[in-house]
C-alpha cells in the first residue's frame, strides 16, 4: 500500500513565488541595514582610529552576519507576506481566487507553511551557527585592539548563596549562607579569594587564600597559602588556622559561573540551561528569573517568523490598492510595535511582575491573537 503525499496545487507554488522574491529582498535588505547600523560603522572607526587590520575587519563583519540573520528572518516573511499578499488584493487576485471558490483561509496556508520552514531556519542560526560565531568575532576584535572584554568571569568573581528561612510570625525571607569572592580567574586557578561561610549553625568562618583549584577527583577545592578565621556567633574570635594547603567542600557553582559565556547573544540553548543551573545554586532570584526569561526567549524568537507570516498575510489580503513603499512602511510600524511590546513583556519578566514563560511568550500570543482576528475579519468580508 502506497502512502499518497500531498503535491502541491497550482495556486500554492505559485503563492510560494509570490513569497520568496520579497522574502530574499527582505533579509538582504534588513541584514545590510544591521550590518552596517550594528557593526560596519564601528568596525570602519577602529580601522581608521585605533589601526584594526582591514582583513581582520572584514572577517569580523562576516562572523557577525549569522547573529543579524536570525533577527532579519521574521522582518523578512512580514515584508515577504505584506507584499505579496497586498499586491494580490490590488491586482483583484484575491477576488478572482475567491470566486473559484477558494476561500481567506486556504490562500493563507501556503504563508503559514513558508512560516513553519523560516521559524525552523531561524532555529538552526539562532542556536547552532550565531551563538558560537558571535562569541568567535568578539574574541578576534579584543585580540585584535587588545582590549579585554568587561566581564566578571574574569575578574571580581562574587558568588552568593543564599536560603529560605521561616519567621516567626510565617513569613518566609532569604538570608546570606555563604559569599564567594575572587579577584581574577586565568581559566586554570582562582587568585585573591574570600569566603564568607555562615552554613553551620554556631559557627561562622572566613577564608582567604592565595589562590584555589578545582579538584575533579575528589570534587573539593584545593586551597592554597591562606588563612581561616573561626568567628563566634556573637562576633568573639575563636582560633586561626594558617595552612599552606587545605581542601574544602564547597560548590563548584563559581568555577561554572566563572567559565561560561555570560553574553546571552553568545550561548545556546543548551549552554544557557547549563548557566541556569549554576545560577540557580546563588539563590539570587533576579538573576535566576532573567537566565529564565532569557532561556524562554531562545524557543520563543524563531516562531516570530511564523506570527509575523500571518499578521502579514491577514493585513495584506484585505481589500486595498498599496505599493511596494506601503507595505515597507507598514511593515517597519509592525516591527517597532511588536519589539516595544516585547521589551517591556521582558522587563515584566525579569521583574517578576509575569511568569518567564509568560516574559518571553507574551508578544508572540498577543500576535497570534491580533493575527487569527485580522484574518476572521478579512474571511467575513464580501
């Protein structure tokens, strides 16, 4: 028994022509215009005022061109879908395709199959090809200027950790348990180190040391050249306790935190759950609801592409007479609204005023909704 799959009809190819021409204008010109607003202007000032070598400029700008795809592909299917679909409903297309008998919602599924393959594109780039080429072009052009990148990973290390204590009148309030603290990271040894340990009861000790290494075999920090303070609960000495080596069992959360990428632009999606779980050992639940937002944000971007296909085929087949310049400006009001709306859904996140799911989904469920309502509209129309 033969398993029949679906060919596609003569209207569908051709509104999937229609789609691409506009879409492959779309990302050109929306990824040139990030280029050269994001990176070209900055890259040609270094080139000229601090002497950044002209193929290392050059090689920066192409490291950088997966990160301003990923955010070209949704503007693209709208301006693809508006155009596309405006210039149907002005040529009378639309009419004569609904005389046949083909009605709002079968015109409208070819865009939202073209959705689906965009957002799933924009999944590719957006996890497995800008994460680690923008993380590459960062590193060239600090290489390159000999500039170092303002990033605690390096140096001033702080890692607390906290817990969740019952009052007595039931409320419930996070207090300090321990505070980590080292002066730079080389990738191989912590240097300068402070400790603030308040996780026994009774006791309360402070540890400074030369430097500290994570020893995987017995998963301790090995301490070097350093000292521990024993401090009553009351704040009265108890006894110091100089050591050239020493081993402690503490978390291995700062070492996490010290060699990961903190640039969100840079991880992935694996790389961020990852963070997520070094975080989450801080107990600092801002920082905790921003990974998590952040996190949310990975899986929810690609499908932007898909609302944007709809919000565009909805608007464009409702009766007009639009240009190409039209639909560019229309399209550009849509993007601004729609990032506004998502930067202050973020904010609402980290906050904690909304869910993270909820941070990082809002936009694209209000979307969907204005969407499949511009859609309802335009198939009740006669």
């Amino acid at each position: 028994m033969r398993i029949k799959i679906p060919s596609l009809s003569v209207v569908d190819r051709y509104l999937f022509l229609e789609l691409l021409s506009p879409f492959l204008f779309g990302m050109g010109i929306f990824t040139s215009l990030g280029l050269s607003i994001g990176t070209l202007f900055d890259l040609v000032r270094r080139v000229t005022e601090s002497g950044l070598v002209l193929t290392v400029a050059f090689q920066i700008l192409l490291l950088k061109i997966p990160g301003f795809l990923s955010l070209a592909f949704p503007m693209a299917i709208l301006l693809a879908a508006l155009m596309a679909y405006s210039r149907l409903s002005s040529d009378s297309e639309i009419i004569a395709l609904r005389s046949l008998g083909i009605g709002i919602y079968r015109l409208v599924v070819p865009v939202v199959i073209f959705g689906f393959i965009v957002t799933g594109c924009a999944f590719i780039v957006n996890d497995w090809i800008a994460p680690a080429a923008t993380h590459k072009a960062a590193i060239i052009l600090e290489e390159a200027v000999n500039q170092k990148r303002p990033d605690f990973k390096r140096h001033n290390i702080v890692y607390p950790e906290y817990k969740t204590i019952k009052g007595k009148n039931g409320q419930e309030s996070n207090i300090l348990t321990r505070l980590f603290h080292a002066e730079e990271y080389n990738g191989e040894e912590m240097k300068g180190l402070t400790i603030l340990d308040r996780t026994q009861e009774g006791v309360n000790q402070i540890v400074t040391s030369e430097s500290a290494t994570w020893n995987i075999s017995s998963n301790t920090w090995d301490f070097f050249n350093g000292t521990i303070y024993l401090i009553a609960p009351d704040g009265s000495y108890r006894n110091i306790v100089r050591f050239q080596h020493q081993q402690l069992a503490l978390p291995k959360a700062p070492l996490d935190l010290a060699g990961r990428r903190q640039n969100f632009t840079e991880m992935t999606i694996s790389e961020t759950k990852e963070y997520l779980k070094a975080v989450q050992f801080s107990g600092n639940e801002k920082r905790i609801r921003k990974v998590k937002v952040r996190l949310q944000e990975k899986y929810a971007m690609p499908f932007v592409c898909l609302i944007f296909g709809l919000v565009g085929a909805s608007v464009g087949v409702r009766p007009q007479n639009t240009n190409r310049a039209t639909s560019f400006g229309v399209c550009v009001g849509l993007i601004f609204g729609y990032y506004i709306l998502a930067f202050m859904s973020t904010s609402l996140g980290i906050w904690g005023i909304l869910t993270p799911f909820l941070g990082a989904w809002l936009p694209n469920i209000l979307g969907l909704g204005a969407g499949s309502l511009l859609l309802a509209q335009s198939a009740s129309l006669k």
